[in-house]
C-alpha cells in the first residue's frame, strides 16, 4: 500500500505520476557534480530515468565527465527494467568513493540510449546540482534518485518503504 501523497504546486511533479515501468527522458537542466572541490562532471546532454514513487536518477554521458574520475569498481546490481548494472569508483587527487557511481553498459532494449551513461550517488558526492539547485539525495543510500524543489514524493528509501 503506497503512502499519502504530497499534492505538486505550480511547477512541480509528483513522483506518484511517474510510470512504472520506468519512462527515459532527455533533462533539459544541465548537471554539474563536485567531488573534493573539482567539477568532475558538467552536462548539457543528461537523460533522467522517472519511476513511480523515486526522485529522478540522472545520467550524464562519459564524455562530459573529467579523464580519470571513474573507473571500473566492485560490485553489480540488476534492475527489472534496465538490466545489470555495474558499480564504478569515483577518484579526485586522493579522495577515492568506491561504488559511487553505476552504468548500464548493455541495458534492455527500451532503455538502450543509457549505455555508457554514468549515474553517481549523491550523497556519496560533495554536491551535485540540477540547473541552479542543489539536489539533495534520494533518502535511504541505496536508490540513487536526486530530490530537487521540484519533486514531491513521499520518496521511497525513508523507513516503512520497502514495500510500496
């Protein structure tokens, strides 16, 4: 059973309007993500994956991340919709987040624009921003949606969510 639902004012989406299956859409506000006070990543050309009930995930392509900040990490994950993830380690000078970022590299079918695209964990980052706002991360350290002022949930993560 999904929880109350928080009504979206002017300009915002309710994360309980988003599909499930999930819907890959173009981000039409550029990211920007810092690490240890270095820009690592800047992007005009973000894809964001809606889910029912999660913030927005935001992927940026390689090419717009700075040489050497990811690099292939431990672990993988699978995803219903988007197929099997794999965990990169995010490193600047000497500050190295294992697992802070993933990327589909065959993903299903439906989602193939992700390939490559890389998707970091916000609170394993300094900052991350969406446009001109600073995001803050998807509650609970496992899903790796972005809350910004625009999005209402309740979000899945906080406690008692497991089962929506």
């Amino acid at each position: 059973m999904s929880p109350p639902r928080d009504a979206p004012g002017a300009g915002q989406e309710s994360v309980w309007d988003y599909p499930r299956p999930p819907r890959l859409e173009e981000e039409p506000r550029p990211v920007r993500i810092v690490l240890d006070g270095a820009t690592i990543a800047r992007s005009a050309a973000v894809l964001r994956v809606l889910e029912t009930s999660h913030p927005p995930v935001y992927y940026l392509p390689p090419g717009d991340i700075i040489p050497g900040a990811v690099s292939a990490g431990e672990g993988r994950s699978y995803c219903e919709w988007k197929g099997e993830a794999t965990y990169l380690d995010v490193t600047v000078g000497d500050r190295r987040e294992a697992a802070a970022a993933w990327r589909y590299d065959r993903p299903a079918k439906r989602f193939a624009a992700l390939a490559g695209f890389v998707a970091f964990y916000a609170h394993r980052m300094d900052e991350c921003w969406v446009g001109d706002e600073r995001a803050v991360a998807q509650p609970g350290n496992f899903y790796g949606g972005w809350v910004t002022s625009w999005v209402v949930g309740p979000f899945k993560g906080v406690p008692g969510s497991w089962g929506w």
